[in-house]
C-alpha cells in the first residue's frame, strides 16, 4: 500500500533511492539544501518542498540520508528540524554513515520524545543505490526495525538486523574499512599489472573469479574501461566522495582506539586518503586512490 514517506539528504545515495520508493508507489516529500540534488530527485519524481517541517508533515516514514554526524544531528535536534515537527507515529530511519556516538545521541533524544529510531546505514554504492540491491543494516528496538524493513524493501537486496541502538553503524563502519582497505589493494594490483604488460581485461577477467576478487574490484575498477559503473569511467565525478570515504575510515580508527584495537593498514589507507584531499581531491571519486599508485596526481 501506498505511504507517505518524507526524505532528507538527496546526493548520490539519497536521490536513487528516494526515486525506487516513488517507483514503488509511495509518495515521496524530498528535502536536500542543493538545488541540483532537489532538481535531480524532482526529475525522478520526488515531490520537491522547501523545509524539513514540510517534508515530514503527515509522513509514516521519515528517511535521512546526510553526509556526517553532524548533519544528522543538526537535521534531527535543531528547532528547525525532524524531532520538532515529526508526529510521533512517524517512523524515523537515518541511513546516513555515522559515528557511533551521534547514532547514540539521535536513538536517545528520539526515545526521550517517544519516536521510534533506527540507525539503518547502507552498503552497495550508487549503482547498488539505483538498482534497489543496497544492503540494510538496521539497529534499534526489534519492532522499529521490524517495521522499517518493510518501508525499506524496494531499494533493499538484504535488510539484516543487526541488534540493539547503533549496532547498525557498528557494522558498516566495519564494512567500509574492510571496502577501503580492498580498494587501495585493488587499484595497487591494477597497476602493477598493467606495468608488467599485462592488459587490463585480461587482468580483470582473471582476478574476478580469483583470490585477488572484492566488491571493490567488481564494482569500482579503478582503470578505466572495464568496469560500467566505475568512476574511473567518468573522469573519478564522485559516486563515493574522498572526504567521505576518509570519514569512514576514520570513525574505524576511532572505534579501534577506544577498543585498543591495532588498524595498521587501514590507518595506511587513511594517509592514501588524506593526501588526496592535501591534493585538492576531497569531492571526487575515492578510487582516485589509484592516481597515489601510479603517480599521475598532480599538485
Ligand atoms: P552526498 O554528499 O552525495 O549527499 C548528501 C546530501 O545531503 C547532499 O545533497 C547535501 O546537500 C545534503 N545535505 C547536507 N546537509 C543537509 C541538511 N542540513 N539538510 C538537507 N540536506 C542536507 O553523499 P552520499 O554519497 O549520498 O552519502 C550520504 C551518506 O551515505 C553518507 O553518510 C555516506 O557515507 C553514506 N554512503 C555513501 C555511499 C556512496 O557510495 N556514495 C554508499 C553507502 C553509504
């Protein structure tokens, strides 16, 4: 049946998936503070409005799909935001890649005003995002996550449960360090392949279906021209910024500080990461990482 959804934060994650919930008959109030993500979304058949009050008015559903902690603590706590002007029978879902903490301050203040929160953070990219095959990780009270999945399944392949408050941003920050650790492998070997005379499909071809394989490889290829939904393809115009793919990792380093935990390589990718942003590479793509690789960054 058809509901009311309202939806914050319309990038590169938030705008695909916002238009699957309008191609499964929902009816879609979209908020972004960027006049291209809100034309993009509109063209996709989201109803444009003007302010978080309007896109959650009347919603079952609210989704939030911002870049950090601090958006989404913002579009949630401010007098301008989510928790003023919901009505506390609409079911709130952050699926926005956050620090562990700011989940916690979102499912605390939701739960001092009697809504019910999810922390529901997502795996699968843009072309999971456009294709409705993301994974769901979901975090919070069993019946607000049961209930979230079914707003949750047209632009979902999984939707698993992870346990209680934040165990959902637990996973995916675990996920990302893992996905960014195998993309700075992967652009590594692409390299040293094609130095050794190797030609790039014939690589391909032969690390997809063996030990060297990942999402990373299968879905980012950093050499252009052998993966379709590569940024590699597209001058590396982002589909997973830098800066935010070097906020991932370093909520891994933190989480593995205050666990005592040692992330040797993944506070190396961090470095790979940091010097790309230095170079003046922040917005786009993070599989640039490549150019680290085969010294063609300039600046
Ligand atoms: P993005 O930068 O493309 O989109 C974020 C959007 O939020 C922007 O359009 C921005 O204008 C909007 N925004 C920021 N503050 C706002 C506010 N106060 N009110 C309304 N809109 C606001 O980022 P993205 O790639 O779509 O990523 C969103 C989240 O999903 C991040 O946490 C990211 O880490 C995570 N994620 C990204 C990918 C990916 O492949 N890009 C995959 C999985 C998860």
């Amino acid at each position: 049946t058809m509901a009311e959804v309202g939806w914050i934060g319309l990038g590169n994650m938030g705008g695909p998936m916002a238009a699957n919930l309008v191609k499964a008959g929902h009816n879609v109030r979209g908020f972004d503070l960027s006049p291209r993500a809100v034309a993009a979304a509109e063209a996709a058949g989201v109803q444009a409005v003007a302010s978080i009050a309007e896109a959650v008015a009347g919603a079952d559903v609210v989704f939030t799909m911002l870049p950090k902690g601090e958006h989404s603590r913002a579009v949630y706590l401010e007098p301008d935001g989510i928790l003023a002007h919901a009505s506390m029978d609409t079911l709130l879902i952050d699926s926005s890649t956050i620090d562990i903490e700011s989940a916690q301050t979102l499912h605390d203040a939701a739960a001092a005003e009697r809504f019910r929160f999810v922390d529901a953070p997502v795996s699968g990219g843009m072309s999971g995002a456009q294709a409705g095959t993301l994974t769901f990780m979901v975090g919070g009270a069993e019946d607000a996550v049961a209930d979230a999945a079914v707003f949750i399944e047209p632009m979902a392949g999984n939707v698993i449960p992870t346990g209680g408050p934040t165990t959902g941003q637990a996973a995916k920050i675990c996920n990302n360090l893992m996905l960014f650790i195998n993309l700075a492998a992967t652009a590594e070997g692409a390299v040293l392949a094609d130095r050794l005379g190797l030609d790039k499909q014939v690589f391909w071809d032969i690390a997809s279906v063996s030990s060297g394989d990942s999402w990373a490889l299968r879905t980012w290829y950093p050499v252009p021209g052998v993966v379709e939904t590569a940024a590699s393809n597209n001058d590396f115009e982002p589909t997973f910024t830098t800066e935010l793919a070097n906020k991932d990792i370093n909520l891994a380093i933190a989480a593995a500080r205050d666990t005592g935990t040692p992330l040797e390589i993944g506070e190396h990718v961090q470095q790979l990461f940091a010097r790309l942003i230095d170079a003046g590479q922040a917005g786009k793509d993070c599989s640039m990482i490549v150019k680290l690789v085969d010294g063609s960054l300039q600046g």
